[in-house]
C-alpha cells in the first residue's frame, strides 16, 4: 500500500506542489527545489563535514531490519523515525570518537579479542563452508541408490603397490562391461567387508553420506550406468547407480526390539516368538509405547517410549531402513522386522517438511566442518595465500635437519632431543614472519602426533599441514583490507560498544547518581507511582517434604512464621523464608496464593529445585510509592529526560539537519523524472 501511494506523488506534485509534514522545529519555507527521490546520492541528513546519503540511509535501515524486502514494504513514518534515531547514533559515536573513546585501551583490547572471535568464523564460512554447504544442500535434494565393488589402497601406499590396485580394479571393470554381474563380483572380490552382506549395495545416499570423490561421480552418473575407477583415501571404486529420486523427508518413528540371547535356532526361535505376542497385544488394544518402555532390549530408546527421535533415509541398517520409510500413514506399525540386532515392530509418528536452504543452514554447516573436504578446502586456501604472500622454503634446510634423526624413530629423538642449534634456524618465510624449527617442535607437540609407518613422509605431511595453517592465519590478519563487509561489520560493532561507553557516561551514570535531579524530578509527578492492591506473601520452601509438613503443622497451629523459622535453625534440613508481594497472576507456583484467604495457606507445591508453601500473611491496600520505591522508575525516565537534552545538544553542536521529505523515494525501483518539493523539507534540533 505505501509503495503504491507513493507512486501517485509525482502527479500529485506537478498539480498541486508536493508538501508532506515534517518533524517539529520546522520553521519558514523555502523555495521549490527539484529533486530526484531515488537517486542514491541525495543527501537526507548533513553535519559538520559528515553527510548521509539516501543509499547509505538504506543500508543502514536493511542492517537494522535484516531484510531488503520487508524494509521496502515499511512506511514512510517508520522510515523518518529511523532516520531520525540514526542520525542521533552518529552523532553520539561521533562524539565518543572526538572525546578518544576509540583509543581507550579496555576498548583496544575488547575490539582486538572480538575481532579475533570474529575472523575466524566470518572468513570460514565466506572462504571455505559457502560453496561446500551450497553444494551439500543441492545434493540433498536427491537420493541416489548406489552400489559399490572396492579395491583397497592406502593414500601413502607405494607408486608399486597403488598401480596394482589400479590394475586390479581395471580387471573388474572389464569383466563388468564385458557382461558380469556387477553385485556377483562385488560379492567376490570387494574389499569393503560390507559387500559379504549387501553384495555392494549401500542403499540410498545423499550429500555429506560419502567422501567427496565418491559423492561427486555418483551424482555425475546416469541411473544404470557404472563409473570408475574413482580414488578416494579407502583406495579404488567401482560405482553403479541403480535409482534416483527426489529426497526422503525425515521421520519420527519409535520400535520395541527383541534381540537374539543365543545362537541357536531355538534362540532365534523365542526372540521372535516374544514380539508376535507383543504385536497381538497392541492389535487387542495396548499401548504400544507402554509395552516399549516395558520389554523393548533397547534401553535407550525404551525408557523413551520407543522413541527414536527424527532420522532420514540410510541413518538406519537394512532391511530397518526401507520398511520405516515404506510406512505411509502416521500411527501404521509395520510387520516383524528382522536384522542383525534382533526383531523390531516399527511405528511411524512423524514426518517432517523437507527445510528450505535458510532452515538447513545451520545443520548443514555442522555436517560440512566435521567432512573431510572442509579440511582440505581450508588447507587449499592456506596454500593458496602462501604463493600470493611470496612464500619462501628452504627444503635444504628441512633435509638436513631430518637426517640429524633415524628415520624408525624421528617423531621419539625430536620430541626428547629437539633440533640443537637450528632449532632459532627459520625454514619458512611469509611476508614478514619466518618460522623456525623450535616453534614447529611446539606444534607438534601440542597436536599430539602418533609416529607411523613412514615417519619421514609424515614428517613432512604435518610440516605441510602446519605452514597451509599459516598461510589460512595469514589470510585472517588481513580480512579487513580483502573484505569491505568484514570491515564493516567490525566497524558496527566498533560503533555500538563506543555508543554504549558515551551513554553510559552521558546519561546512564548521571541518572542513577543525581540524587537532587531524580527527586526533583519526582516532586510534582509523585501520583504517577503506586502499587495497586496487593496480597504479601509468606513462602516456606526447602527441598525437603517432610519438612515442610512441619511447617505446615505449626501454621494451623497459628504459630508466627519467624517463631516457626527459628524452631528449625538448627535443623539439618535448609528452611527459607521470603516476603513476597503480587496483585495478579505470575504464570507461577507462586499462583497458588491467589485464591487463599488472610491466614490461610497453600498445600505444598514444587517451586523450581525445591518445594514451597504460600501464606497470605495480608493484603495490602493500593498506595501511592514512596521515593525509594518509586527509585528505579525514576531512573529509567530520567535517562529518557536526559537523553532528550544530550541529543539537542549535539544537534546544535554539530549543526545537524535532516530532511525526511526527502526519503520518499527510498527503497523504490529508480525512475526518471523529479518531484517539486514545495516549502521547508529540513527538521533542524537546536540547543534549548
């Protein structure tokens, strides 16, 4: 409505001359100016030396709203109360500023550990988890049903032994494309030891299920076709997918399992034969998470009712997988199932909406910072920042301080011996900083790393792996200069904790201090305050119910709460007694008291870690607050009083003017043409 309206104002202008009310202090008019409403250099508000322009306005006003949209679709009144509010912002930041707030060094040093806070994550997300969580989440839209045929390969094996895997599975894929079966070899010859029970076949999959290279030829081939050899660090792969279809969403389901106490026949014989009874049980009428929590072998779900909580499709073992998702209407129970932990009757309970991109980001960036590609996406990044900060290696150097130890027991003779005199020696340089060998020994001990095989090889792995850090920490130190926007969002924060500092010393202290003001203040608005008619509350509490049966005793027995709270002083058990006082409802325990009469008490009732009983002792007549009482309402209006005068006062300091005419056009698609504004369009505060 508000955009629409809008939009009628320049034929409303050409005809009768545009003039829309401004704030108060408006004054005079001034001649018709022409001016464009959208051009995103139009200045709306100006100061001394600083001016604020329509763009800049509505960056600010998206910041604060958080969406571009919704800030379109607000009106032009909320528009000029918001810039009215941030050109006070500025202008109390500005003043913290000029006062030297910003080189306080508590300020420094709480901007220096926010801002490292910050990086970290900021750059993670923008540099590395972006593109792999935009990526795992296309994915997910998709299930593929897979089989695999694997050939072991160790990502450190031999170029001998890596080439006969490679051969090896070559072979296979021959045999295949020559007319065998797929499963049978995958049976015979696989190295996934899974492939015994499911002949390859891992059931559907999607996005973050599989290591990388895997995933991507899955999600790159047609149904029926096979692709490979496919490298992943598990070694070579075969891989066929035999269906597609749009994703599973996820389920609530709960089970009563019976497992298996033997290995005979006879054993097998009874598990099942104890769940078919069960199932006649619930057909008769029984509940089926009564008889879940009583004889399901799955305690951990049984004590839930035989809940197993939300789940998706390839989260549980075969055939459990396909017969809970094959149930199609919430409450149906499926027939006995059987695998390798016994015998399960299944309940369908839920089904959840498959989530929008904004819904699944935060579990889709949990899943990407636990997959192995982040770790490899960070490193390349780190990598890639070396090369273009000039990094320097000295691989000599690195050699000759290796061959000071054996190669059967590097990792042992450095962590006891160190690296003698070039332990100060640097191997590496990046822009300004070097690193030495004493502080990569730190390193590596503090990341605890178990010698292997080829120590040597996985000496230079983690020298590797420590140097792409170092280049990742060296991208971080510069984050402000690469990225506008990290800069700018550590510049609002910068801007909020100064506004906090200068309020807090403007107005916030002051009011709470300033005794003669706060009751000067008071005199003459005194009936503003008053309690209405209340009920005080005597509350017993302890964590002990037999305690309070005492207490309870003695209250009938029309004994005074302190004589009452004094017999159990000495008592092993704790007794407290508060006064409390309430008018209406508190969503409480403490409701309990409402329906009493004077002298009267409550039953006992739990309150939060321990039990309580309510005494009305009195019910207390409306009255007007005493200055004390009235104290923290004061300050609060006071700091409203005194935030009135500080804003004039930098307004006149500064001479600051705003012109909130001129944000009609805000947040509207440019077009050509003016409008002719008629009159004063300025608001300008002065210095009462």
């Amino acid at each position: 409505m508000r955009n629409t309206l809008i939009r009628l104002l320049p034929a409303l202008a050409v005809t009768v001359g545009l003039a829309i009310p401004t704030l108060s202090g408006c004054s005079g008019s001034m001649p018709a100016v022409q001016i464009d409403p959208t051009d995103p250099d139009l200045i709306v508000a100006e100061s001394l030396g600083d001016t604020l322009t329509l763009s800049a306005f509505e960056d600010a006003y998206v910041a604060a709203d958080g969406d571009w949209v919704s800030a379109a679709d607000d009106s032009l009144g909320a528009y000029e109360d918001f810039l009215e509010r941030y050109v006070n912002f500025r202008l109390k930041v500005r003043q913290a500023r000029e006062l030297g707030l910003d080189r306080d060094s508590t300020i420094i040093a709480e901007m220096a550990e926010y801002r490292d806070q910050l990086a970290r994550p900021y750059f993670t997300d923008q540099a590395v988890l972006d593109d792999i969580v935009a990526d795992l989440y296309e994915k997910q839209q998709e299930e593929l049903d897979v089989s695999h045929l694997l050939i072991r390969a160790d990502e450190n094996a031999s170029p001998e032994d890596t080439l006969l895997a490679f051969n090896r599975v070559i072979g296979l894929r021959d045999s295949i494309n020559a007319g065998s079966d797929f499963e049978e070899l995958a049976f015979l010859r696989s190295e996934d030891p899974s492939a015994r029970r499911n002949r390859g076949n891992l059931g559907y999959i999607t996005g973050g299920r599989m290591v990388q290279g895997f995933e991507d030829a899955a999600y790159a081939a047609a149904v029926g076709e096979m692709v490979g050899p496919i490298r992943t660090r598990f070694g070579y792969h075969l891989i066929k997918v035999n269906d597609r279809r749009p994703r599973t969403a996820e389920i609530r389901a709960s089970h009563i399992l019976i497992r298996v106490q033997g290995e005979t026949t006879d054993d097998t014989t009874a598990a099942r034969t104890t769940l078919e009874e069960l199932e006649a049980r619930i057909e008769a009428g029984e509940d089926f998470a009564t008889l879940a929590r009583q004889y399901s072998d799955d305690v951990a779900s049984g004590r839930n009712d035989g809940d197993l909580g939300f789940f998706g499709v390839g989260r549980m073992v075969q055939p459990f997988n396909d017969v809970v998702f094959a149930l199609e209407n919430l409450g149906d129970i499926s027939e006995i199932v059987a695998t390798r932990f016994g015998f399960h009757l299944i309940r369908l309970e839920e089904r959840k909406e498959l989530p929008t991109y904004e819904e699944a980001l935060p579990d889709l960036k949990r899943l990407a910072n636990d997959l192995p590609r982040t770790a490899i996406r960070r490193r390349q990044i780190g990598e890639e920042e070396l090369e273009a900060a000039g990094f320097e290696f000295d691989s000599s150097l690195v050699d000759a301080a290796i061959r000071r130890f054996d190669a059967d027991s590097l990792f042992l003779q450095l962590r006891r011996d160190g690296f003698g005199d070039l332990s100060d020696a640097s191997f590496a340089t990046v822009g300004d900083s070097s690193y030495t060998f004493d502080v990569f020994r730190t390193h590596l001990t503090r990341s605890g790393v178990r010698p292997g095989a080829d120590q040597v090889a996985q000496f230079h792995t983690e020298m590797d792996n420590y140097l792409a850090d170092q280049g990742f920490n060296h991208a971080l130190s510069s984050l402000e200069e690469r990225d506008p926007a990290f800069r700018a969002l550590l510049g609002q924060y910068v801007d909020g904790v100064l506004l906090f500092r200068i309020s807090e010393d403007s107005v916030w202290t002051p009011a709470a201090q300033d005794v003669e003001g706060l009751r000067a203040y008071h005199t003459g608005r005194e009936d503003r305050y008053g309690w209405p008619e209340r009920r005080r509350i005597l509350a017993f509490t302890s964590p002990s119910d037999s305690m309070l049966t005492l207490v309870s005793t003695d209250l009938d027995a029309g004994h005074d709460a302190q004589e009452i709270l004094a017999r159990y002083e000495e008592s092993t058990l704790t007794l407290r007694l508060d006064t409390l006082f309430i008018a209406d409802s508190t969503n409480s325990p403490l409701d309990a008291a409402l329906g009493l009469e004077v002298d009267q008490r409550s039953d006992i009732v739990p309150e939060r870690s321990r039990l309580a009983i309510y005494y009305l002792d009195a019910i207390e007549a409306p009255r007007l607050k005493t200055f004390a009482e009235a104290r923290a309402e004061l300050v609060t209006e006071y700091q409203e009083v005194l935030e009135g005068y500080w804003v004039e006062r930098l307004r006149a300091q500064y001479q600051t003017t705003t012109y909130p005419n001129r944000i009609v056009g805000a947040f509207l698609v440019p077009r050509t043409g003016s409008i002719t504004v008629t009159g004063s369009d300025t608001t300008q505060m002065s210095e009462q």
